[in-house]
C-alpha cells in the first residue's frame, strides 16, 4: 500500500507543478502583464504545485481500502486536500494568516466539500436508480 502511495505520489508531482505553472501564466498573462514574475514566485509556486499534486495522487489510494467505511474514507481524504490545499496556501502566501483568513478559508473548503459530497450522492443514487429499472 506504501509503495502504491509513492508510486502515485511522484506522479502527481509533475501534474500538480505543470497545473501549478499553467495557472500561474494565464493569470499573469491575463492581469498582471505589465510586471514581472520573480524567481521567488515561480519558486514557492512550484512547491505548492508539488505538494499538492504529491498529496492529492498519493491520497487516491484511499479509496482503494475496501475495509474502511465511505465516512472514513470521505473524512481522510477530504482532511488531506484541506491540508494539501492549505499547505500551499500557505507558500504561495496568497494571503495573510490571519485567524479569520484561515477560519474563511477552511470554511469556505468545507462548505464546498459537502456540496460536492452532496451532488455526487444525488447523482449517484439516480444513476443507481436508472440501472435497477434497467434489470427490472
């Protein structure tokens, strides 16, 4: 299980800096043309796209543990993207620790979360539906 966590990890890495990167042109491109990007920036956005691409890859193994309820499941996971997510945040400095920014913050995230929990259990539960029909 390590091991096929690592595995993924290293390949997330690429696809979070490349995300990372692609992001970061377009919004330069798009708003702030006229100054220049340091070295630092590109630095500290490269890390956060690692980290993030390691952490979201690595944690797809997650849903591969068949003893594991879907709460638990849910609740890891969604523990390792806010910590991901915050994490580079928190490099990339896009904005100041504050405690209302980082209660903001992971409010905002876990709002969103449940949302998309939510939506996802509806669509899921119809397209369940559809099938039994289907065989009935």
């Amino acid at each position: 299980m390590l091991n096929k966590t690592l595995k993924r990890a290293l390949v997330g890495i690429p696809i979070g800096v490349g995300m990372s990167f692609t992001l970061t042109l377009i919004s330069w491109v798009l708003f702030y043309s006229d100054s220049f990007l340091s070295l630092e920036v590109f630095t500290r956005y490269f890390v956060a796209g690692a980290l993030i691409g390691a952490i979201q890859a690595g944690a797809t193994v997650i849903w591969e543990i068949d003893e594991w309820s879907l709460h638990k499941q849910l609740a890891l996971f969604g523990s390792l993207i806010v910590i991901s997510f915050f994490s580079a945040v928190s490099i990339g400095q896009y904005f100041e620790l504050t405690v209302f920014n980082v209660s903001l913050y992971l409010g905002g995230f876990g709002l969103l979360y449940v949302i998309l929990i939510i939506i996802n259990y509806f669509h899921n539960k119809s397209w369940v539906h559809s099938i039994n029909q289907k065989l009935d």
